[in-house]
C-alpha cells in the first residue's frame, strides 16, 4: 500500500504493507462500493475525513454538552483514540517476539541503529529509501500480528498465496 504524501504526517512517502486481516477488510469494504475510496464518506465521494474515526470513538460534543455518544460510550469502555490503537497494536507485536527495529519501521519511525551500530539520521533522510527488505520486514511484523488477532478471535490465519500481487493505493 502506497501512502499519498498528503495522507501523512511528515509528508513523505509511506510504503505500508497490509497483513492478510487487513486485506480481508479492504476486499470486504470494497463489495458493492462503487465509491473511488475504500473508506468513503457518507455524505460525498471523498475519502473519509482522518477525524472520522477519533470523532466516532468519542461522539460528537459541542460546547461541551454531548449530542451523540461515541463507541467508547455505547459499549461502556474506557476512552480512548485511534492512537491508543496504534501503540496497542506495537505492544502486542513486541509481546509475540517482533524486534523494535521493524516495529519502528512499521510506526514509520526512523530507526537510528542497524546491527548496533548507531546510524545518523540524514542517512535515512537524504539517502536511503524504503527498500524492498524494509517492506519484507514490516510485513512479517504485521502479518504475525493479523495471526496473533486471529489466534485472539479463534479465525484460522489463510495461505500467502491468497494475497499475492495484491497492491493497494491509498
């Protein structure tokens, strides 16, 4: 998956790989869609606002008073942000044995070190792209992690050979 500069934070190019769980919800959400965005908005054919979801986790509040309750409301659970989903989503791949490095990567933070040995961050920068082994190694890290939600949901994880030549753009 290839992320549009304007899609992301530091305006630089992401190359995202999805585990076979992802793939699956992308396939799932394209059925019957004839919108040009996998996660469109309901109101036009745009893509859905990036506040979407915080807002659907948290509801809709104006000048402080609650219009509409969030999921988080609905469903009694402690508050939390999309965000809390990532640094969830990096513990669980640490807890099932992913090195920090490709974690790092697959959180597009720049990794300083390479076999211990400390890199400077202009290499990153200014000379290395993503490369192919980068890709590799966020993909395993994301690929353990959609078996590990399998594992949690009681789902057998499918072949590699399903998702093959699958590429997405955001």
């Amino acid at each position: 998956l290839d992320v549009p500069l304007k899609r992301v934070k530091k305006r630089r190019m992401i190359q995202q790989p999805l585990p076979s769980l992802a793939v699956e919800i992308v396939r799932e959400a394209l059925k019957g869609n004839n919108k040009d965005f996998v996660f469109a908005s309901p109101l036009d054919n745009k893509p859905m606002h990036r506040k979407a979801m915080a807002d659907a986790l948290r509801g809709d509040k104006r000048k402080g008073k609650v219009r509409t309750p969030g999921i988080c409301q609905l469903l009694g659970l402690k508050p939390f942000t999309p965000h809390d989903l990532r640094r969830t989503a990096a513990s669980w791949a640490r807890r099932i044995g992913q090195p920090m490095a490709k974690i790092a990567l697959c959180l597009d933070h720049r990794v300083t070190t390479e076999d211990g040995i400390k890199l400077p961050p202009v290499t990153g920068k200014h000379y290395v792209h993503a490369e192919d082994r980068e890709v590799k190694e966020k993909r395993d890290v994301l690929q353990a992690w959609a078996a590990e939600l399998r594992r949690i949901i009681g789902e057998p994880a499918p072949t590699r050979q399903a998702e093959a030549g699958l590429r997405l753009v955001a």
